[in-house]
C-alpha cells in the first residue's frame, strides 16, 4: 500500500512500535479522530492491559482497527450489503460498523457481545504501522476512562501519565472527534454515537434519513453512551443563549463559543472554536481547548451550543456529555 514518505525519526519510531505491540506492550497511536491506546487484538494479556490502564469497566467493548477492507472478514461475518457499501465508501476514515463477530474476536474485545466494532483509520503512520504488523489493533481512546479524548500526543501524556509506554507521534489529529458508529439491522443503518462524520453525511450518501440511536437506551451496548463522558475536570455550563449569569459565583469563568462573538473581561476569557464559524474547524479544536482550559484552571466552563446541523450535533452531543455532573 501506501509509500509513505517517512523522516528516518518517525521511521525508527515505528519500527520501535512494531516491536513493542509484536511483544504485548501497549502503544498510543495517531488516528484522524483521536489517539488511540492500541494493543494486539488476539491477545488476550494485552487487550487487558488496554482496560487496566484506561480504569475501563470490562463491560466496554473496544474497537479493532484494520489495515484495509479486504481484513474485515477476518474479524466479522454474516456482513450485511449496506455494510460493505458504507465501508468502500468512507474506509479508511472515521466510521465504525457493529457486525457480528467471528471466531479471532475474544470476548475481552467485545465485552461478551456477539458483536465487533471495527474500521479502517485515516493516518499515515496508524496505517503503515498496521501494514507492517500480522494482527489488528484494538483502540480505544487514549485518556483515563470518561476523561477528554487527546487529539495531542501532549493530552494522552496528561491523561494516562506514564501508564503509557510509547506514544507514536503523528502530530494533532485532523478530525478531532471520535468515530461515528453505525450498527445494522438487515439492511437498515442505525447511528449508536455521532462523530466525525455528520449524521447529515451518512443520510446525504445513503440517500434517506436513519434512525439515531445515540443516547438511547445503550447503557452498556455501546458509545461513550454513559451519560458523563468526555468530561473536563472543570464544572462545563452548556447555553443556548451566553450570558454572564455565572459571573456572580463563579470568580474566573472561561467562555467557549462557536465564533468569536462573546465579550468578557479579566479575569474571564472567551475562546472560539473557529474565527470564521467553521463546524469542522469547531470539531478539531474542541477537545484541544478542552484540555487546554482544564490546564488553566478556570472555575468554570460556560459553552455555547452549536447549531444543530452537521458537525454542529457531534459537537452538541459531546458538550452535553461534558455538562453532566
Ligand atoms: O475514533 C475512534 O473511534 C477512536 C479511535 C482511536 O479509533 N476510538 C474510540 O474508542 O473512540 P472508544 O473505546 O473510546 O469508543 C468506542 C465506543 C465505546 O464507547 C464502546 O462502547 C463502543 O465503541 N463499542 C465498541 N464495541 C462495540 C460493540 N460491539 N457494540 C456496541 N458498541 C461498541
Ligand atoms: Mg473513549
């Protein structure tokens, strides 16, 4: 596949990734979503290290990341057609399909469901890393469970600490949100978690509207579906409409909006996600300032939700998750 271009650096990082992930070790790699805390998917001792390390409930199945399309028989059957379609389509990139799993999938990957969630990232050092390895790579993201997803090599080193043993570095991740999960019944696609592909883009592509299933009822069957997640240490107020109502208890609030729109002073301060109202640039910005903020020290967050089209509900559903206390 790909020839890449690799500084003789970044390539002996990778053979030293190969190496580390070939003797059970766990690596942090570069996705176009978010950093992923990877392990050998067939075995069992390093799978579990992904758990103990992240302070991950066993009952949260993690998903397998592929080289290429041509693997996914290896870890799932009985593909629906639709499934295949969404795969030719946005492979490698951040979409990952629920299938049934076949025999290689232990049940330590998939929590003891039937099932396997599974894509093909979009990096160039993720996928020659796959090329050069014989096994798949589960990854879940690289923070401590219900903490913020790094999109910086910097955010895993603050949320695992040296739990981590390697971090391949492949700079800022250019999405900046996770995957968007699919699953399937029949033919029928059903959205378990927005992401990094808008709800509007699936339907756009498959030509009708599906059924979103994010938030529902998934208590343990899937996504980042616990109510809290994603959440930054600081207390994070979600508004339709910003105003300075938090000034009267709060002594040093931080704003968050879409664009540059909201006026505070010192010792306050107002971010925007995006100069110009971008909702992709909103996207990939949002969890770095999250961090960013957390670092400061600010007494609170008070964010500004974004409109409810395309990125913009990715965007909303991971506020909202962060605002739950
Ligand atoms: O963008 C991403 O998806 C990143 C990068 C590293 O690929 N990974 C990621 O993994 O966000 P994680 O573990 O943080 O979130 C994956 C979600 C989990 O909330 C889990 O519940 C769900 O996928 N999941 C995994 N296997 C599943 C299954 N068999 N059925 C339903 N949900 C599943
Ligand atoms: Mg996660």
């Amino acid at each position: 596949m790909s020839k890449e271009n690799f500084s003789s650096e970044q390539e002996a990082e990778l053979e030293k990734a190969v190496d580390m992930l070939n003797k059970g070790s766990l690596v942090a790699i570069p996705t176009e979503t978010v950093y992923g805390l990877a392990a050998n998917a067939f075995d069992e001792d390093a799978v579990k290290k992904i758990y103990l390390t992240k302070g991950r409930p066993s009952s949260n199945p993690l998903i397998v990341h592929l080289k290429n399309s041509s693997d996914l028989k290896l870890v799932a059957r009985d593909i629906p057609n639709i499934a295949l379609i969404l795969a030719s389509h946005f492979w490698p990139g951040p979409l990952t399909l629920i299938l049934p799993k076949t025999e290689a999938i232990s049940d330590t990957v998939s929590a003891g469901y039937d099932t396997v969630a599974v894509r093909v990232p979009k990096h160039p050092m993720t996928l020659a890393l796959l090329e050069r390895l014989n096994f798949p790579l589960v990854a879940p993201s690289a923070n401590r469970t219900n903490h913020i997803s790094p999109t910086k090599p910097e955010h895993v080193r603050n949320s695992l600490g040296e739990n981590c043993p390697m971090i391949l570095n492949g700079g800022a991740c250019a999405k900046g949100l996770e995957s968007t999960i699919v699953g399937f019944e029949e033919e029928q696609v059903i959205l378990y978690r927005q992401g990094a592909i808008s709800q509007d883009d699936l339907e756009t592509f498959l030509g009708h509207p599906i059924e979103n299933r994010s938030g529902v009822e998934l208590q343990n069957h899937s996504p980042g579906s616990s109510k809290k997640h994603y959440s930054p240490k600081t207390p994070l107020f979600l508004l339709d409409q910003m105003d300075h109502r938090f000034e009267s208890e709060y002594n040093r609030i931080a704003y968050l909006t879409l664009r540059p729109s909201f006026v505070s002073v010192e010792p306050h301060r107002s971010l925007a996600l995006s100069e110009t109202g971008d909702l992709e640039e909103a996207a990939a910005q949002l969890f770095d300032i999250l961090y960013l903020l957390d670092e400061e020290k600010f007494d609170c967050i008070v964010a500004e939700r974004m409109p409810e089209k395309g990125l913009g509900k990715s965007i909303n559903d991971r506020l909202r998750r962060a605002a739950e206390m």
